[in-house]
C-alpha cells in the first residue's frame, strides 16, 4: 500500500483533490476488485475514477494482476492508469503496451479502446485500417461501443463491403434500454442497409453470430 498520493492526469484533477484531503487522515482499507465488479467499472468508463476515489491505496495490488497474474482486466486498467497518469507517473507507450497483452487475450474493451485510439490519432497516429482490425475483433465479442464506431468507418465508406453484412447483423441484434442509443443504431444501419443489396440486408437480419 502506497502512502503518497502521486501525479494524477488532469482529467482526474477533482478526484484527486479529494483524495489528497483525505490524506492525513485514518484510511480505512479498501479490498481489492473482484474481476467481475472490475469489468463492470470498465464498461461503465468508472474504473481510473474508481482507482482515485480509493486514494490510489491499490496501487501495488493492481500492478502485481497486471504483471504477474497477468489478468486481462487488470492489464487493462493498469494500462490505463500508466497511459493517464493515474496514481503513477505516466508512461503512455508502456500503457499502451498493457493495453495490446489484455488485447491480446481477448478482452473486448481492450480492443475496442485500441481501435478507438488509432481512429481519432490518440496517443498514436491515426489510422483507420488498424483501428478496423481492433474494433471487428471487439465488434465481434459483441462489445456495442465498437460495433457503433466501426459502422460509422463503413458509413464513411471505409472497409471492406464484405463485411458491411456480419456488422449489420450484429448491430440488428443488439439490445439497450437507451433511446439515445437505440435511435443512433437505428440510423447507422439505415446507412449501413443504403451500401448493400436487399437481399443481403435481409439475410444479415436473420444471421445470428
């Protein structure tokens, strides 16, 4: 357990605030994230808040998942927290390199993170084929975020027309309870349908993946 609260990104200035004023005062001590509570704060974009909330009293255990238990989640959040600066001195390019091994084994927010990054030029130079590569392997773990950034590339008309179909299914069979983001998958796959015969749009509504 650390006992100094150390340089925050200054996306995270408030939160650290706070820490920093409870410094100085009895800690009470926080467990460790389970990875299912972990991957709910993920989805949420929660965990690098969460991290500073808990006066960044958890920074050895979570370097010790991401480096030697080497869990995905936590390779994840470490990467993140290197990539900020969040409770350690930031190291973008190792960040990333933590980011790529959760990739790596899998973990759709990883990859749709990557892809998001390489196509906006975050950290990286932009680059749209690769962040197509990432974000049809997140797209494909059913993770909604890349499947709704993937299909504005193909609306753009980037990407290859062969796979205009399996992302139209995939968006198709998607579910949220947000009108916002019912109403935005709505007009991507009237845009995506508008690329394709519809006979194909068709069958990409009764494929299942």
């Amino acid at each position: 357990m650390r006992n100094s609260i150390v340089s925050c990104s200054t996306l995270f200035l408030l939160l650290c605030s706070f820490a920093q004023m409870a410094y100085g005062q009895n800690l009470k001590a926080v467990q460790i994230y389970s990875d299912n509570l972990l991957l709910d704060l993920i989805k949420e974009n929660k965990h690098l808040s969460q991290v500073v909330i808990d006066q960044c009293q958890l920074v050895q255990d979570i370097e010790a998942r991401a480096t030697k238990a080497k869990l995905p989640s936590y390779q994840f959040l470490w990467g993140d927290m290197l990539a900020f600066g969040v409770c350690i001195k930031k190291d973008v390019p190792l960040g990333l390199h933590y980011m790529r091994l959760s990739a790596d084994q899998g973990l759709a927010e990883s990859l749709e993170q990557l892809g998001r990054y390489y196509h906006v030029g975050k950290f990286m130079q932009k680059d749209i084929d690769q962040a197509i590569v990432f974000l049809r392997e997140a797209s494909a773990l059913k993770n909604l975020k890349a499947q709704m950034r993937l299909a504005e590339i193909y609306n753009q008309g980037m990407g290859s027309p062969l796979d205009y179909p399996e992302l139209y299914s995939l968006l198709h069979q998607a579910v949220t309870d947000d009108k916002k983001i019912h109403k935005k998958i709505a007009q991507l796959l009237s845009a995506l349908a508008d690329k394709m015969p519809e006979h194909v749009v068709n069958a990409a509504k009764k494929e299942i993946y």
